[in-house]
C-alpha cells in the first residue's frame, strides 16, 4: 500500500471519529472537520489512484 492511499484510509478514519464525537458530544463544529478530513482523505487516495 502506498503512503499516500494509507494517508488517505488514515485522514477517512480521522474523519468518522470527528463525526462520532460531533454527535455523541453535540458539538456541531466538530460536523465540518470531519467533512474536511474526510474529503482530503479522498482527494489523496484519488491522488494515489492515479500513480
């Protein structure tokens, strides 16, 4: 697996927790990090998928 594609699965990951803790802590900020992460995780698996 490459670095940047297991960055990816890594920043996704982050994202979901970010999500978990938005909504068990009712912390509405935490909700656009975790989209944040989530979408710079796809953007590098996206990345790595194409080298």
């Amino acid at each position: 697996m490459s670095g940047a594609k297991r960055s990816g699965y890594l920043f996704m990951a982050a994202g979901c927790a970010f999500f978990l803790a938005a909504y068990l802590g009712t912390q509405v900020a935490f909700y656009g990090i975790a989209a944040a992460f989530i979408a710079i995780g796809a953007s590098r698996m996206a990345r790595a998928g194409r080298r």
